[in-house]
C-alpha cells in the first residue's frame, strides 16, 4: 500500500488521506509547479482552512494561537508553518470576497504624498499625453501606475485589470 508523509505533523499516512495543498493558492497567483504544492494529511489540511477561517473572522481571530497550542503544544516550528499556510488561505479567502464585488464600482480613496511625488507624477503626466493630446492627470497617471503594478502581482486577474485600464 503506497503512503505519503504529511509536511506538517510529519506522521506517515496512506495515500486515501493524501491532500495536495497550494502554498500559495492560484487565485494569488500561485501555481501547480511542484515546489508550490505541499502533501499533507487530511486532518492538517482541514486545521489550516479552519485557522484561516479564524484569521479572517474577527470574532474567532483570537482563537488562533489557543488552537495551535493545543493541537501543536511545545512545538512552534510547525505552529508558524500552519499559520503561513493559513495566511495565504486567508489572503485568498479576503481576495474572493473582493473579487465579487462589481469590479466596475468605483472606490474613492485618499492618499497623503510627498510634494516630490506630486511634482513628479505631475511631470509623468505631462509625458504621457491623451489620444486627444491633452496631459493626464495625477489620477490617471497613478491608476495607471497601480494597474502596471497588479498586473505583475496577480497575473490569473490580466484580462480584468486591462478591461478595467481600457475604461480610463
């Protein structure tokens, strides 16, 4: 009978217990490439959703170093491989809930920069003129600069990030 070695309790299980969890999950940009996907067993790999349940859930955010305590007592080496793991699950469980928001609603936010900033990404847009010819503004110019930078982040959202960048 073939079996596997669970990554985090390090306890030899059969391969009917064998989950492959995605350190970093796909909808983060993470992939199938076999130093993303780690074995663990099927107990440890239902802790870690529910740790991050409990990460993204404000009323149950305090539970989460009692329960590492009590099912990893004496043992933080694999407590913190738990709770990274759980982290990204968090990130993405955070993530989806965004994500299906109307990705067309605009959000206003406010940032406080420094003078140099300004004056540079003043100049940016002066550089980067319009189709029409006109000089784009500050806003524009870092919208833009925001969509360079999520495009590299998170590749598996492209199409969404210049569906959205074509409607500036």
């Amino acid at each position: 009978m073939r079996s596997f070695i669970c990554e985090i309790c390090r306890d030899e299980f059969p391969e009917a217990l064998h989950h492959r969890h995605h350190k970093i999950p796909k909808a983060l940009g993470g992939s199938d490439a076999p130093e993303n996907l780690v074995d663990l067993c099927q107990t440890d790999h239902q802790l870690l959703h529910t740790i991050a349940y409990m990460l993204v859930n404000p009323k149950r955010s305090h539970e989460v170093e009692p329960t590492l305590h009590s099912v990893y007592p004496n043992d933080r080496p694999t407590q913190m491989k738990v709770l990274e793991y759980a982290g990204h699950v968090a990130r993405e469980m955070a993530f989806k809930k965004e994500i299906l928001k109307d990705p067309n609603e605009e959000t206003r936010t406010s940032i406080e920069l420094p003078q140099l900033y300004m004056q540079l990404l003043k100049l940016a847009g002066h550089d980067m003129p319009h189709k029409n010819g006109t000089s784009m503004g500050v806003q524009t110019v870092i919208r833009l600069i925001v969509a360079q930078f999520l495009l590299s982040k998170f590749p598996l959202q492209r199409e969404q990030i210049l569906k959205l960048r074509k409607k500036q």
